[in-house]
C-alpha cells in the first residue's frame, strides 16, 4: 500500500464551512502554528482573497502581515492560498498587471502552493493566472477540478479539462475538488482513474466535503485506485458537517486500509484538543457527521442558502411554496448552462427560482448577479445558457446598463488614484476595500499574537462590561493572574 499524506483544511476551509470563516483572527492561529508545523502536514490550506477581507473587516487584522508570521512560526510546512484566477476580493475580473503583483506579494510574504480555480472549467484563464503566478515566485500550482453534477460534467468533461491543464509547465499537479459534497464513492474511483490517465506523473489528490455523508467514503475510494496521494482533512471541531473529513478518523481508516500515513498523531491529538477548546471558548458549533439526504444529488443546494430561502419565504408568508422553489431552482441551474453550484451560484441561481415562483411570470424580475453571470461577467458558462431564457433575462434596460458598467480600473490608473509610492500591500487593500475599513485594519495596528482559549469568555465579559458608560475601573484577581479595566485605558 502507498504512504498517503494530508492536507490540513482547517483555517481556511473548515473555518469558512462551519464557522462562516469568522471564527478564526490571527492570534488564533498563530497560538497554535508551531505545533500544526510539527504534525507532519503536505501544506496547510490557508488562505484565500474573500478570507484575506474577512481578516480586514472583522479582526482588523492584517491578512499579510498574518501570512509573515505564520509563514516564520511554521517554516517547514507550505502555506496555500485559493483563487478564482485573476480576481482578488472584488467580484469583478482584475488587470493582469494588478493581480500580477498580488501574487508576487503573497509569496514574497510566504504563500507556497497556489490553488487555480475556474467554476467555468475555462481552461485559458487557469493556464493565464498559473503563468502569472509560476512568473512571480516559485509557489507549486495546483488545477481544481471543481466536482458537480450534471449533464455536462461527466468523466470525460473533467479528463478533456486536466489534459489542456497538464501540458503545461506552470501546472504541478491537481486536485478532485467536491465542495459540495456530491460524489459518491463510485464515481470517485472512476473520475480518479479518468483524471490520472491524462495527467501522467503530475500528482493528483482529493477534496471532498462531508455534507450529505460522502466526504469520507469518497476520499477512501480515490485514494483506493492508487491514483491519488493526498487527502484534505478538517481537525475536531473543524471536520465533518459540511467541512471535510475529521483528521484523526480519516487517519485510523486508512491504516486499516493498509496503507501508512506521514503524520505525528501525537500532535494531531494535540491539534484537535487545541481546536475544541476554542470552538467551546467562543461558542462555534462543531462540525457532525452528516446523515445521507439523496435530495441533495437533485437540487445541489447548500444548507445555508436553503434556509436562508425558506425564512425569506416564510417572512412573505409563502413558506408552502417551498418545495416548488427547490423544484424550480433544478430547472433555472439548466437553463443557466449548469453552473457549479458554489458561491456565488448557488445564491444566485435559488434567488432566481424565488422570483420565478412568486412573481408573474418567470424571468420577469431578474437579479443583477444573474445579468453579469448571462453577459459573461462572470466568465464563459460551461454549457451555453438557453437562447430562449437568454433573451428574456437581456431584454430589459437594466440589461444594457450592467453591461455598460465600467471594467475594473487599470493598475496605471489604480496606482495615480492612490499614490505611486503608496505601499504595495496597503495599495493592494484600498484598490477593492472600503477605505474605512482598511483605516481601521491599519489603527488596529499589530495582531496580538497570545490566545488562551479558557481566557476568552472572562476577555468577553469584560469588553462588555468596558463598553457600559457606568463601569470605571474593573479588576479580576486571582493567584498568577490579574486584569485590570481602567476607564479610558483598556486592558493591562
């Protein structure tokens, strides 16, 4: 049997399927770095643009002085950041020059594997981001084969798509990328095979989320062909739900599969003790084991933009129509060429089936995601979108408005507009950023970098009772430890 390795999802991933990708600051994880360095990891899934905004705008951190540190407190082990090829947190598709030095930015700070991902499977635009990224760095490239299912995307699909990837020098190996959970152990094994025979000696390894229960099973199937030598795993609290399969069950199952694992499973346990002490400190829910629900296979919704839907309908006293919007959501997914239903499709695609239910007629109310995504501001569709659905959805003002919107600003113009010797990484911010929110990012000033998960609930208390007009000087003591809460200056 092969030694098999693992990719640990956990603050990135898994963070973002279970904890909204809020639940983790920077103090977080650097609390934690040395040890996950030790484990044993292929790399880290770290970051990506939308969880480098989300460092911006909830912990006032900043995400690339985040990178550096984390990158010096584990230097062994490569950090991986995510991407829809040439954008970076704005929606729209950026200068080449402009995301030419985001990605010398990220990896001069640290970044060493870079994920290329297109939800179209164009495969000229991942061949143009991974050219850009292989020019200003030395970061390994990996191709995401984004999993969904359709009528289009069949095995052949995905190996027609890996084969343009692999004649490139600036792809090193892939991915089976399952974010929503839909493929099952058989058709893992078959698209593993598919994908390997066309990629040659180029890696392949396995992501698949848990949400309906086949997470774990896929990626024991894939890994069962021989094709595939790496699979993504979350740690405790940060596996299962609708994240990826837990660390140290996933671990267990392949040796009793026969097969060896590079991992200190001394330190795994260490990890996940780390990771439920935090989850309880902070009060974020625990990813479970997720029972089989065939309906998924169907609708291919996910369970946050469901609910969402049903309170919206409940709100308009519609909740009786819901299992119709579901219905219609299949019929608007074909009709719009199959898009891969991960954010922000399924949003996008659930919303219009809401319109089509309860308004007057179908496509009479349109969205402007759905205009960009039919105008191809999005990207090329998979499928071509149905002529007759087209015109509708384009045969209103609004249509031609969308499509006159300007394109995102020249790196030229970008830079006049904030200073040529503005600092790249700061620049990099305010170009798709509110400005107040990078001004207070930049207030904030350093990341605390010390976390003591059974602290944070007293740390709360006290930021709450700081926050009341009446409270003066608060002091919690006890043998080796003192706070003190002085008014109008802070915690000491």
């Amino acid at each position: 049997m092969t030694e098999i390795q693992l990719t640990d999802v956990s603050v990135r991933d898994g963070n973002q399927s279970l904890w909204g990708a809020t639940g983790l600051g920077t103090h977080h994880m650097l609390e934690i770095a040395g040890l996950m360095d030790r484990a044993g990891f292929r790399a880290i899934d770290f970051t990506s643009s939308s969880h480098m905004a989300v460092a911006v705008r909830y912990f006032q951190n900043d995400p690339w002085e985040r990178i550096r540190r984390m990158r010096a407190a584990m230097p062994r082990t490569p950090l991986q950041f995510i991407t829809t090829g040439l954008r970076f947190i704005a929606w729209q598709q950026a200068d080449p020059e402009f995301m030419r030095l985001v990605y010398r930015r990220l990896q001069a700070n640290g970044i060493r594997k870079v994920i290329v991902l297109d939800p179209m499977h164009d495969a000229d635009a991942v061949l143009e981001a991974a050219r850009i990224v292989k020019e200003e760095g030395d970061a390994e490239v990996m191709g995401a084969l984004t999993f969904t299912l359709s009528t289009v995307h069949d095995d052949k699909f995905y190996a027609d798509f890996a084969a343009k990837l692999a004649k490139s020098p600036h792809i090193d190996l892939f991915y089976l990328k399952d974010p929503g959970g839909l493929m099952s152990p058989d058709r893992a094994r078959s698209l593993a095979r598919a994908v390997k025979a066309v990629i040659g000696i180029k890696r392949l390894e396995v992501h698949a989320h848990c949400t309906i229960g086949y997470g774990p099973l896929a990626s024991l199937a894939a890994i069962e062909t021989g094709c595939v030598d790496t699979v993504h795993v979350g740690i405790g609290p940060l596996g299962e739900g609708s994240s990826l399969p837990e660390a140290e069950r996933m671990v267990a199952n392949l040796r009793e599969a026969g097969h060896e694992v590079a991992i200190d499973d001394k330190v795994l346990a260490k990890l996940s003790d780390y990771w439920w002490r935090l989850a309880r400190a902070e009060g974020l829910p625990p990813g479970t084991p997720q029972p089989f629900d065939a309906s998924f296979l169907r609708h291919q919704i996910a369970g946050g933009v469901m609910t969402t839907t049903r309170r919206q309908l409940e709100e308009l006293k519609l909740g009786y129509r819901f299992d119709e919007v579901v219905a219609e959501t299949q019929r608007v997914r074909e009709e719009l060429g199959a898009p891969i239903m991960v954010t922000p499709f399924p949003q996008m695609v659930m919303s219009q089936a809401l319109f089509n239910v309860i308004g007057t007629k179908r496509y009479a109310q349109v969205s402007d995601q759905v205009l960009r995504y039919v105008l191809g501001k999005f990207g090329r569709p998979t499928a071509p979108v149905d002529p007759a659905v087209e015109a509708a959805i384009l045969d209103r003002p609004r249509a031609r408005e969308i499509e006159a919107e300007p394109t995102f600003p020249s790196y030229v113009d970008l830079r006049r507009r904030f200073g040529v010797h503005m600092d790249d990484e700061e620049f990099l911010l305010r170009a798709v950023m509110p400005a107040e929110q990078v001004d207070a990012m930049r207030s904030a000033g350093r990341s605390r970098g010390t976390y003591t998960p059974e602290a944070a609930p007293l740390l709360s208390l006290l930021k709450q009772l700081a926050a009341k007009p009446a409270a003066r000087d608060i002091v919690v003591e006890r043998p080796g430890l003192r706070i003190a809460l002085h008014a109008g200056a802070g915690l000491d």
